[in-house]
C-alpha cells in the first residue's frame, strides 16, 4: 500500500536566509489576498467563481507588472500552491465545510509556503539539509532519518523559529494491527479521553495553565506604544507563549493517540461538531445571549483540549498500524443506559456519575458514554458496513433517532 509519512524538522537558517523565507512567505499573502479580491470583485459583479486555472494567468501578469514585479523574485511553484489553497478554500465554502475565505493580515496569519514540485527542491538526508528554490541549502536538525521518496515541502514559521515538513511517499505491505480489541472513546472536558473499557485520560488544561501569566503579558503590551521597539519585544513574548501551549498540548496529544492506538484495532469515536460547541453565545443587540461568561469559560475549555487534532492523529496512526476508526451520530450517548437502552435525561443528574431510572445500572457517565458509543460503531458494522484501514466511517442517523 502507498503510504503518506512527513517529517517535520527545525531549521537553522541564516540571517539573509531568514529574511528571504518571510519575503517569500509574504510574496504568497500578497498573491493569496489579490486572489480573494479578484474573487470578491467576480461575485459583486454576479459573475462565476474565477478558479485555479485563471488565476494562475493572473499570477503571469502579476509577476511581468511593473507593481507587482517583486513577485518574480519569488518561487512561481509556491504562488501557485497559495492559489490553489484558495481554490480550495472556496470549493470547501461551496459545500458548505467551510467559511468564506478572508483576507491574511501580516502578523495575525501563520507564515509559510508550499512546494509540490520534487523536481523543484532536493532533501539531503544524509547531512541534513533541504535545497529550497531560489535560496538554496538551508540545514535543518536532524532528529530521524527520512524514509521513502519526498514529494512536498512545506516552509512554516512558529514564533521566532522557521521548520520545513517533508511528506514523503513509500510502498510498503499493508499493515495488520497487532491488537484484535475494539473501544469506544468518549472526549470532555472533565476527562479529555474516557474509553469504554473503563480507562480515563484527565485533561492536561495548556491554555488554562498558562492563562493567568498569558493575561499579565497581554496587559503589559496594552500599555506600549503601539508598533514600537519595546511593543514589538512584548509582542515576540506573547508569541513563544502561545507557541509554547500548542506544543504542550500537542505532546500531550500525542502520548494520548498513542497509547490508544497501540491497543485497539477499532477505534469508535463521536462525530463532534467542535465548530459549533464552541459557538459563542454572545447574540445580536436585538437578541441578547444568556449566560455569555458561563458559555464563554466552556468554549475556552472545549478549544483547550483539541478533540479535533486528537481525532485526526488517530485515524493516521490507525492507518499505519492497519486498525480503523469509525465516527457514530453522537445523539444520547451520554443519556442513555449501556444495560437496559432506557434514553432518558434523568439518568444522569450530575456530570460525573450515571443512574439509570428504569433498571438502577450505575455506572460513571463518561465510561457509560463511550460503551454506547462502542456498542452504535458494532452496530454498524454488525449491518453490514465496512471499515477501511485508518478512515473515519460516519454513521447516519436512523429513521427512529431522526422522528
């Protein structure tokens, strides 16, 4: 089977060599933001979506325009991917998994770009090094060796640091899961993980953690004149900060999918609107919102504990191990009884404990919730649908749920 592996490294460029990655990084937010202006400027005039084609030969008389001539300077194949992400952001707005693109502000975008084209950089894995066109070698560390045949690159800038991420493709023999198990898994707030086999994983809370020094820092940038030496200083601190809690939280993450995935062959989860969980409850001034600071602390929580990069990380490990996840209607999961299927709101009074009304099962809610989340994925497969390696399976919801 082909498999899809990246490595990502830090790099160790130079200073002219640091300058140049923020320029090009820079020429393909400019490009990207002409785009969604040509795209705003087509739907005002009630004309059709402009699409990668077209824009690629506005991107040619970009680059010979003696305004935008500075765009030449930069590597075409990486414009070219900033358009296609744009595409790609207005064909997910089509289909409604997406909000319309916007336009990148400097500074409050992460800063990178792409090359798709092999033929266009080389990897020296042996000296740790990446040829980047039109800048040359750039070192990077060197923490594992790369394996199978690079086909992208892509350049990012977390805080003060640049990385590149090199995906790589490989044949290799399609993986059998050592395992044979099959759990459910439950997220929360209170418990970041709760499985049906009784195991529970306490949140580790980065944002919470770090919120109150995150508060001080802030407040010291608001009394800082804005854009000057000191506020840029100030600003930089916030950065590493911020940087800092992703890290955290996607190490821990990270140790959390792992274990997880080392010992189950099937992996059943929720089908979580984590978008709209954490919408706030702010309102409109005719239609003021109820509770705004109570639902606002449960948004920051909800976010803190990245459901969605856990869910993600799990249906690629499963893939390289040859297990499956599946994702079921999360609908009375959480109310209804694992031992007698009694669905009611009574059964579970508080957050942490479950008792049923009808039979008197008692149980801890979370570990009650992810065995009926375990039994829905078994049903499913049980009716004859099929679970392919490492691939989220939806499940719809029946005709009695949806009545």
């Amino acid at each position: 089977m082909r498999l899809l592996k990246a490595y990502r490294f830090r790099i160790e460029p130079t200073p002219t060599t640091a300058v140049e990655l923020a320029r090009v990084a820079g020429c393909c937010r400019f490009v990207y933001n002409r785009g969604v202006a040509l795209e705003r400027e087509a739907f005002e005039k009630g004309e059709k979506h402009i699409g990668y084609a077209a824009l690629c030969k506005e991107l040619t008389e970009w680059r010979h325009a003696p305004g935008t001539a500075f765009l030449a300077e930069a590597p075409v194949h990486a414009l070219q991917q900033a358009l296609k992400d744009l595409d790609r952001g207005y064909r997910n707005f089509f289909e409604g998994r997406a909000d319309l693109p916007h336009f990148k502000k400097k500074g409050r975008c992460r800063d990178s770009f792409r090359e798709s084209d092999p033929k266009v950089f080389a990897v020296d894995d042996a000296h740790g090094r990446v040829k980047l066109p039109k800048l040359g070698w750039v070192r990077y560390r060197k923490s594992r060796s790369i394996h199978g045949e690079p086909r992208q690159l892509t350049v990012s800038r977390e805080g003060a640091h640049w990385f590149v991420s090199i995906q790589t493709e490989e044949e290799v023999a399609a993986s059998v899961h050592p395992a044979n198990s099959a759990v459910g898994v439950d997220v929360g707030v209170a418990k970041l993980a709760a499985l049906s086999t009784g195991d529970t994983f306490a949140p580790l809370n980065a944002y919470a953690k770090a919120q109150k020094k995150l508060a001080r820092e802030q407040r010291k940038l608001a009394r800082k004149e804005k854009f000057s030496k000191n506020w840029k200083k100030q600003k930089r601190r916030i950065e590493r900060l911020h940087v800092r809690i992703a890290r955290i939280r996607n190490d821990f993450l990270h140790k959390t999918s792992t274990v997880i995935s080392q010992n189950h062959a099937l992996i059943v989860l929720e089908d979580l609107s984590v978008k709209s969980m954490s919408k706030s409850a702010r309102g409109t001034v005719e239609k003021p919102g109820r509770n705004v600071r109570a639902k606002s602390g449960l948004n920051r929580s909800i976010l803190d504990q990245g459901w969605g990069e856990l869910r993600r990380q799990l249906e690629y490990k499963q893939a390289w191990r040859g297990g499956m996840v599946m994702a079921i209607d999360p609908r009375n999961t959480s109310r209804r009884c694992y031992a007698c299927g009694h669905v009611a709101a009574q059964n579970r009074k508080t957050q942490a404990a479950f008792l049923c009304v009808q039979c008197g099962y008692a149980a801890d809610a979370d570990v009650n919730a992810a065995q009926n989340i375990l039994a829905a994925g078994l049903a499913v497969i049980a009716c004859g649908e099929t679970a392919q390696p490492g691939r989220s399976m939806k499940q719809e919801p029946s005709v009695s749920e949806a009545a």
